[in-house]
C-alpha cells in the first residue's frame, strides 16, 4: 500500500476523522437544523449510555471499561464509534466459527503428556502448576527431547536460520508480522526460490498491517510465481468489523518439523542491525530442535487453516522427531479464542512462583493493574524484580505510555533499567535460574487481549542459562531509573502521563 493509504488506514487519521464528525455533529444541527437539534441530542446520548451499559457488562478488565468509558460519556458520537471500530475484545460469530473449526480439525494431535507433568510435580509442585495452566489453557503439551538454544542478538539468529534452511528437504513454513525488503529477506528469499525449485514445500503467512508500507499489494502472486504459497492475514479494508483489530503477531520459522525458530525477530534488517533505525536493536529468539516442533507445527497449521480453510494432512507435517534431554519445554499460542489471557497470567505465575528473581525485558510497558499488582507483590516480598525497556524509543507516544508506568513500581521496589545503546525489542521473563518464557507477547494490552501470540515456556533448559546470560549483559548497558527521575517532571508532562495511563487501554 502506498504511503498515502498507510496515512488513511492509521488510528491516529481514524480518530482524527472522528472528532471532525464529533464537532460537526455538535455544530451543524446548530446551524442548519435548530429544530432538531434537541431530539438529535438526546438520541445520541441515549445511545452512549446504552453502550456504556454493554461497556459495564462485558467480562473485561476493569481498566478497559474505565478507559473506554471516558470518551464514550464524554463524546457520544465519537467516543460510540471508536469503541465500535476499536474496543470490543472478542472475535465477531464468523471468525470465531472459522477459527474454532481451524482449533477443532486438530484436535487429538497434540495431548499432554501427565507421565511428564507428574515428573515436574516430583520436582517442584509450583512449576508443574505452570506447566499444567499453560497446557490447559492453550492445547499444548510439554516436552522432554528437545534441544533449546537462545540467540541474540539478532545477527546470530539470522546466521542460525539460513544454516537450517538450506538444510531444508521437505517443507519451510514462514509466519511473521514484519516482512520487509531488504538484506535480510533477500537472502532469505534467494533460499526460498532454491527449494522451492527443488521441490520442498515452501509456505508463508505474513500480517497485513504489520506490512502494510513494507510489501506491495500483489506480494503473493509475485511468490506464486516462484514456488511460494504465500498468503495474508486479515487483510485491511475500511471497516467497523473490529477483526480489524486483531493482528497475527505470532513469529515462526519451522523447517522439515524438526527444528523452529521463535521469539521476538521479524524479517526486516533492523531487526539484525544491518539498518540502524532507534540505535543499536536488541533482539532475541529461540531455536527448538526436537519434539516441541509438533506443537509449532500444529499452530502453523491451524492459522493456515483459519486464514486460507484449507483442510491440512497432519501426518504429513507432524512428525515424531526426538533429541536428548534439555530440561522441559512448552511451546503455546493465545488468541482471541481463547478468553482467559493466557500469556498474562502464565507471565503471572512466573512472578507468583518465583523465590530469588524476576527479569523481564519488553520493548513496551503498559500494565493493567492485574500485572502491575502481581509485580509489587512480588517486589514488596523480597524478590527482585528487574525490567529493562528501551532508552531510545520507536514511537514517543507508547515511550511516555511506558515510562508513566514506572513511578508506582519503582516506588515498591521493582527496578527499572532503560537499555542505552538503542531498542530492545526482546519479549522474555526469566525467574530463578530455572524458568523461562521467551515469545512475541510484549508487556501491554494489545499482546494480552489483542494480538495473536505464541511463546515456549522452559525449565532447566539450556537457553534459560543463555537467556539469564543475555539479560546481564543487556543489563550492563542499561541506565537505572529513579524515583527522582519520575517526579522531576513539569506539570502538563505529569498531566499527559496521567492521562496516557488512564487511556492506555485504548491504544
């Protein structure tokens, strides 16, 4: 799409537009149509109140109702067109159906393995309770023979991935939010069209959005052309259905069913530093090589069903592929399906469980106050609690959303530490030695209600070793943030960040 649709389709041209029809609304019947002004009005508010009766009514968090609350009371035509683009959290009936019949075409091919999850109870009743809400809540399973590996930054994950794709014999699946020309997507192309045109079966999904300035319109017939089924994800059109909402965020590489790669790394050349965008970009993933795979390719194959409803050969793909012994592994995924916040609340009982330390790392920290409490819980109980986020930001507006989260934390004991040399788009908690998640899933209300998501949750697995490695290391060029910091601020900056927190929901 050309810049010109980027500017239409953004949120910020949304509510511009809005609140042009907002005054015009207030001033037009003033002008031309006096005589209805009044029964007009009371029309318009009527409905706000009935929307925000259904608002009060929906089993969100508190903080969603609070935020959209506001502009739906304050401005009744605008406020009520923005919540009807924007603010319903759940998937229309249509989309629901194609994907709870894309989650049910699979069903039987992954169950979980109880011998294992009786083992982690042996070990640690704590875990196995992690462990067991993720598996139940996501259709997963753990496992027990793969090898993990954490890459950072992303140069290495870059190296690792061409290595194994020109290893590639049977098929490469692709997904990703980002897909941008440059560096690092021809190379990866140049691959693509080898094996492709040496019969491996080669597939890709990418999010429209997401590639909206990145790609031209006619990408996949261009990929048809050499071999590549590629197809999109909820394509953009102007309209109120609010799947509009709803992004693929999730990020895959899957090669033969034996080796994935995941984590926070989509295909553009910031990503590995070969074009220097907010600084130096620290980014990281996972390499999963062994049985874990299945669970990767399984989601691979339900998002492909939804997107395109294509019935898919499972036995073809799945495949029983084991390694040695690397600790326990969980890859999972959470989407709007899915109504109980998965990553949240296994990032929560990651803080919940943990007896030393917590470390996190998410380019944005915008927390509800589930999230938020659960951290100076933790903070206020003797653990450490340690955040790195970006010092050089790569959208101001979501920058000052992150640092008006810091002052309540920072005064509970939590540390905050802002990364110098750049952005850090890295998605991980690390607890204790032990547990780890590394994914795509960020620390706000769009990954937790919103986006598409996929994660690994590990214990005792080599790439926590490495993940705890990386975080010190990032730590090391990281600047602490004081309470001073937070309170030396102007009045109309406190007065934005005040707002910004209030309305965070919305963004």
């Amino acid at each position: 799409m050309s810049r010109f649709g980027k500017i239409l389709s953004s949120r910020l041209f949304v509510v511009s537009v809005l609140i042009f029809i907002q005054i015009s609304v207030i001033v037009l019947p003033m002008v031309f149509l006096s005589a209805f002004y009044v029964p007009l009005f009371l029309l318009f508010e009527a409905t706000s109140f009935f929307i925000a009766i259904t608002i009060l009514n929906r089993n969100n968090n508190p903080d969603f109702k609070i935020a959209w609350l506001i502009p739906v009371l304050c401005f009744p035509v605008g406020g009520a067109l923005l919540y009807i683009m924007f603010g319903r959290t759940h998937l229309n009936k249509k989309n629901t159906k194609k994907l709870r019949n894309a989650v049910e075409s699979f069903k039987g091919i992954i169950t979980p393995n109880y011998e294992l999850l009786d083992t982690l109870g042996e070990t640690n009743a704590h875990i196995k309770r992690e462990a067991n809400y993720i598996i139940s809540n996501s259709r997963s399973n753990v496992y027990a023979f793969t090898e993990t590996e954490f890459l950072n930054p992303g140069a290495l994950f870059f190296e690792e991935l061409i290595v194994e794709l020109k290893k590639s014999e049977t098929y490469i699946f692709l997904e990703y939010f980002i897909i941008g020309e440059g560096e690092m997507w021809q190379r990866i192309f140049e691959i693509l069209c080898e094996k492709a045109s040496a019969g491996v079966e080669v597939r890709l999904i990418y999010d429209d959005i997401g590639t909206i300035n990145l790609l031209p319109v006619d990408f996949p017939e261009k990929m048809k052309e050499k071999g590549i089924n590629a197809v999109v994800f909820n394509p953009y059109k102007p309209s109120l259905d609010r799947f509009m909402n709803y992004r693929d965020h999730r990020k895959f590489a899957i090669i033969d069913g034996k080796v994935a790669f995941t984590g926070g790394i989509n295909i553009a050349d910031e990503y590995i530093n070969r074009k220097e965008r907010f600084g130096f970009w620290e980014d990281s993933c996972v390499k999963l090589n062994g049985d874990a795979v299945q669970k990767v390719v399984v989601l691979y194959l339900e998002m492909w069903y939804f997107v395109t409803g294509e019935k898919q050969d499972t036995q073809k793909y799945v495949i029983t592929h084991q390694r040695k012994n690397d600790g326990f592994v969980i890859p999972f995924s959470d989407e709007p399906l899915i109504r109980g916040l998965v990553h949240e609340n296994a990032y929560i009982n990651v803080i919940d469980d943990a007896k030393k330390y917590v470390y996190i790392c998410t380019p944005y920290l915008i927390l509800d106050d589930v999230m938020e409490n659960a951290l100076i819980r933790a903070a206020k109980s003797g653990v450490d609690v340690k955040i790195i986020t970006p010092h050089i930001p790569d959208k101001k507006l979501i920058f000052e959303m992150t640092r008006a989260n810091y002052e309540r934390l920072i005064d509970s004991g939590v540390g905050i530490y802002e990364f110098v040399p750049g952005f850090i788009h890295t998605k991980m908690i690390i607890s204790d030695d032990t547990t780890a998640i590394v994914g795509t899933c960020n620390f706000d209300y769009r990954s937790f209600y919103l986006h598409f998501e996929n994660g690994v949750w590990m214990y005792k697995s080599k790439a926590v070793a490495q993940a705890v490695q990386s975080f010190l290391n990032s730590l090391s060029s990281s600047v602490k943030i004081t309470a001073e910091f937070c309170s030396d601020l102007t009045f109309g900056r406190r007065l934005i960040r005040s707002l910004l927190k209030v309305l965070s929901p919305l963004l």
